[in-house]
C-alpha cells in the first residue's frame, strides 16, 4: 500500500509507473507536501491524459492533464462551467459564496470589468515606483550572514504590502489580508484554525471588516481608485449580498497573494536547484541584457505554477478526445501537468530563465478567465529580481523548503536562506 503522507520521490516514482492507472489519486494533498507528484502526473500524460478517478475524499473527478487539452477545457466555458466551484473540493452549502472567477458570462464579464481598470496598464506603470520603493526597503533591511525565512520576511512582506494599496486597507492592519488568504485556502489543515467552524468564523470576520469600508466607499464624494471603491460604486456591483460581496474579496485578496507570493519563494528554490541558470542570470545582468529578467519571471511562474489546479463542471455530456465526460461531472485542469508537458516544454522539468516559449505557460488560465493580475505579478517579479540582482550575489537556500498542505496552492510556508552581497 502506498503512503501517501511518508512517501518520498523514488517510492513516488516507482508506486506511479507500476499501480494500475484507477489507484492514482493525484487530488491528495500529501503529494504536493511532499513534493512527489510529478511522477503521477508524468503517467497519465503518457497512458490516460483524461483520466477518471472514481473514488477521492472530494468525490469522482476527472483530471486533465496535457497542454493542450487544458486549454480546450478552459476556453470552452458554454460546456465546462465554473459556476459551481473553481476547486475540486465543494464548498458546504451553508457556506457558498460567489465570486466572479465562479461565474459564467454575462455576470463574470460585468463583475470583472468592474475591478480590471487598478491593474490597466496606466495604473501599473504609475505603481511601479511604489513597488520598487517597498522592494527595497525590504531587501535593505535583511540580515546579512544570518538565516531567515525568506517566506516571511520577502514573499509575504512584498504581496502583502501591495495588497494594502490595491485595497487601500489600513496599512497597519495588512497582515489581516495574508491571515485571511492563508485561512480560506487552507483550513484547518494549515494549522491557523482548528476546524471548519472556525474557518468560518474568521472569514465572517473578514466580511463584517470589508463591509464597513465597501458601505463607506459607497458615498460619491469618496474618490478613490482601489478595489473596494470601484465594487462600492458601481451600479453592477454596489449592491451585492454579503456572500457576494465576501466572495469577491476573498478572491482578490488570493489572486493578488498567493500567485506572487509562492513565486517569488518558487523562483529562489529554483535557481538554487540549478545553479547554473542563477550563473546564466547573472552573467546576463552584467552584460546588461535587459529582456532576460522578463523571460526567467515568467519561466519561473511556469516551473513553479502556483495555483496547481482549476476545476469546472460540464454542463451537458459531452464527448472529449474520445472520452465521454458527463453532465454533472467535476473536470479538474491540473495546470501543474500541463506546464510540465514535454510536447510544448523540451526538458519540462528544469528552470531555463532564456527558455523560448516560457510565456506559454498555463499559470495564469486561459480564456475569459485567464487572470486578470498577470501583468501585475509578473512586474512585481521583475522589479523584485532586478532589486536583488541589484544587491546580492546569492539568496542561499540553506534547508529544506516547508511546502502548504494543498493540492491547490502550490506554495511555501517556509524557505531557510541566507543572503550573500557581491
């Protein structure tokens, strides 16, 4: 029998490439802890892509697992709905709440056009100085010589930090925003709370906070140009209920966490996996090759894929590349497959920061749900790399990464390094 919670990468491996395909569960949360999933994900894309498992503790669930066929369920939304869940666990009934990632068009559409503009490339651009700023500052303050967790006092320092100005958020107050992100991902498994019950009691918090500035935002002479003002007076959104209302928040408080933050983590274990790219990066900065930065961030996102899996519903049986997914039935795109698919990404395993088509991840979606912070993420890798390069020779992982009990957030919450000047 396999253990999935003890298992390491050969025994992964070898359980992977000799159990019968119906005995492989890649919805378990313990092989993304573990770090042992790709194995499991390397024998479907070879021997069934569109898989069927009929028996997980979330229920039968199909897994998409190629390139190619991710994307044709992401942009296919007539048939593959959203509208119950985005992830493959569902939530309890009396604890449902919309969001517009959730939605199908028309609302999805009217929702997100809502919130687009405070990531338009005229914002970003007026942001970026601010992001540099802030980088800095919390690059200076790092101790030299000494080991630290990079997830705390870099990834979440930096994310949260811009999550407090997306949402013009009492500044003091921004750990709230990584607490409650952490808390609705995770649960009770993260350690944070003890149970359900209390997840839900911290989320209700989080929603009787952000009523009290959307119900203030509301007044027209409040000017403004955050998240919450433009939900608040918006004819389309100044009215939602207040599962809506938490739902929205909640999603863009963990689109603009957790993609950038596990990245940023992702990015230093990666270039200390292969040290040789972190050479290529920084013979690159010295000659002054000003598009390498660009490509290795969205490398990064690739080799990382930070939100391991986004789910659907098929709305009606539907014939899909020889298999017959019926109405009803959850259809799970693991982007973390996709991104390491050998017929889209030679030698799909390693980091190559110069990487060709690296922008061809599947990181950020695909289709009318693709998303919508991308750009925003990808400048604050940018700015961050280019501040770092600027200042250190090395970021040293000097231990073993602690990685989230999630088989949706792929992340970190602990990453021991020490920083070396040049």
């Amino acid at each position: 029998m396999f253990d999935y919670a003890q298992s390491d990468l050969a025994s992964a491996r070898d359980f992977a490439f000799s159990a019968d395909l119906d005995e492989l569960d890649v919805s378990n949360f313990h092989l993304f802890r573990q770090d042992v999933h790709e194995p499991f994900f390397e024998r479907l894309r070879r021997d069934d892509p569109i898989h069927y498992h009929a028996d997980s503790r979330y229920g039968p669930y199909w897994s998409i697992t190629r390139h190619r066929h991710i994307k044709d369920v992401d942009a296919d939304h007539e048939r593959f709905s959203s509208q119950q869940n985005i992830t493959i666990i569902d939530a309890a009934d009396e604890f449902q709440f919309d969001q517009f990632i959730a939605m199908d068009p028309p609302k999805h559409d009217e929702q997100r056009k809502v919130v687009a503009p405070v990531v338009g490339p005229r914002n970003l651009a007026e942001m970026e100085p601010l992001i540099r700023s802030r980088v800095g500052e919390i690059l200076d303050g790092l101790p030299v010589g000494e080991t630290f967790n990079w997830v705390q006092r870099v990834s979440v320092e930096l994310t949260t930090r811009m999550l407090a100005t997306l949402f013009d958020f009492p500044f003091e107050e921004r750990r709230k925003l990584t607490w409650w992100s952490d808390v609705s991902t995770l649960g009770p498994r993260s350690g944070l709370v003890s149970s359900w019950e209390e997840t839900r009691r911290e989320m209700m918090d989080c929603l009787a906070r952000f009523t009290e500035l959307f119900e203030a935002r509301k007044d027209p002479a409040h000017q403004g140009f955050d998240l919450i003002t433009m939900l608040a007076q918006d004819p389309k959104t100044r009215n939602m209920p207040p599962m809506e209302l938490l739902g929205n928040v909640t999603l863009l408080i963990v689109g603009g966490n957790d993609t950038t933050r596990n990245s940023i983590s992702g990015g230093v274990l990666a270039l200390n996996r292969f040290p040789e790219e972190y050479d290529k990066l920084r013979a690159g900065v010295a000659r002054g090759d000003a598009r390498l930065i660009p490509n290795m961030v969205a490398e990064i996102i690739r080799w990382q894929t930070p939100l391991a899996h986004m789910r659907r519903t098929a709305l009606t049986d539907v014939d899909f590349h020889g298999r017959t997914i019926r109405r009803g039935d959850k259809v799970v795109m693991w982007y973390v497959s996709g991104n390491r698919d050998a017929d889209v990404f030679e030698d799909a395993d390693r980091l190559i920061i110069d990487r060709p088509n690296a922008r061809e991840h599947l990181s950020f979606g695909y289709g009318l749900h693709r998303c919508m912070g991308n750009r925003l993420a990808e400048m604050q890798l940018r700015v961050l790399w280019e501040e770092i390069m600027a200042r250190f020779h090395t970021v040293e992982v000097v231990g073993e990464p602690v990685r989230v009990p999630s088989n949706f957030i792929k992340g970190y919450a602990e990453l021991p390094v020490r920083v070396h000047p040049y």
